[in-house]
C-alpha cells in the first residue's frame, strides 16, 4: 500500500523531476502540445497508467496540458506518484518535448545581500567617509 510522501521526500523527488511541481497534495507538470501531439501524448499516458493501475488527471485547455497525480486514497503524493510523473516525463521526451533545465535547489539559492546602515551610493554600495 502507497505512504503518501513527507515534504522533504517530495522536494527530493521534483528536484530529480524537472518541469514538475507541487507539494504534498499533489505534483503537476503543464505543457504546450498541438492537438495530434497531444491526442497522441494522452494515449500512451493511458496506456502506461493502466498497466501501472494509477491514473494522472489530464486537463486540457487549448494547447495547454496539465498532468496531476496524486494518491486520492492517501489525500497526497505517494511513490506512486513519483514514479508515474517519472513515465510521463519520458513519454513527453519520446514524443519530442524537450526536459526544461532543472531549477536550483532553494539551499543552492544565495540568500539576499543584507541591508546596509548608513548612506549608500546609486548601486547600493556603502559610501565610504
């Protein structure tokens, strides 16, 4: 039976995941597909979902698609999950959407400068006395 996944596990799992996002309750990853490619796309994301027997929800809204998966009887983002969006985003891949560039870590993000006291310069810069 699936374990719905704990914050840190899902972060961990949409850092390997690139174009995914989401939380806990669920993980989604929206895409631009014509309507063949996406016909097409959908299809085989069936496919996949049956033999795995966990279904993604499609919504489609003109060349917008949206992929979400969760766990309904877990109220949230299981392995399950995680590996369902893995086989979506290698079907994407085979029909020829490009994997986006994975975004950095929020650890990897430099926290802002800290604030200066006293007078600075147009940059920001502290003047010097």
């Amino acid at each position: 039976m699936p374990t719905k996944l704990d914050a840190d596990l899902v972060t961990d799992a949409l850092a390997a995941l690139p174009g995914w996002s989401g939380g806990t309750d669920k993980i989604t990853r929206v895409v631009d597909l014509d309507d063949d490619l996406s016909d097409a796309v959908a299809a085989d994301v069936a496919t996949t979902a049956d033999s795995m027997d966990h279904h993604p929800v499609v919504d489609r809204d003109g060349s917008t698609t949206t992929f979400g998966v969760w766990t309904h009887s877990e109220g949230g983002v299981t392995e399950l999950d995680i590996a369902l969006a893995s086989r979506i985003s290698d079907i994407l891949r085979r029909h020829g959407i490009p994997t986006p560039a994975p975004t950095p870590a929020a650890a990897e993000i430099p926290p802002p400068a800290a604030p200066v006291d006293g007078p600075t310069d147009a940059s920001g810069t502290p003047e010097s006395s």
